[in-house]
C-alpha cells in the first residue's frame, strides 16, 4: 500500500511550473563585493615586464 501512495503520479500544476522556472532562471545572488580573479589580468602583467626587461639590440657606434 506505501509503495501506490509513493509511486503515485502527480501532476504538476501551474504554480509549480513557475516557481521551478523562476528558480532555474534566477541569476545568482552577490555573497560579497570581493574582486574577481581575474588570471589574463595577472598574465597581461607578466607579458608587460618581460617586454620592458627584455635586452635591447647593440646600437652601433659612429
């Protein structure tokens, strides 16, 4: 007898159907104003410094 009450089927109503919706849709909340990492910002950083601690060419003497 448990096993007909629980395998029963339900059908879904219309308030149903949008509070799933609205919850697979709903954009996540903002836990805390920390900034994002961000690794190209750290990569575009690295690239900066070797180019400007890069060997510069020999200029010839006159």
């Amino acid at each position: 007898m448990l096993a007909q009450t629980v395998l029963a089927p339900h059908r879904v109503t219309t308030p149903e159907l949008g509070a799933v919706r609205a919850l697979m849709t709903e954009d996540e909340s903002a836990i805390s104003d920390a900034p994002l990492y961000r690794p190209e910002a750290g990569g575009l950083l690295l690239l900066l410094g070797l180019v400007l601690l890069s060997p510069k060419e020999p200029k010839e003497e006159k």
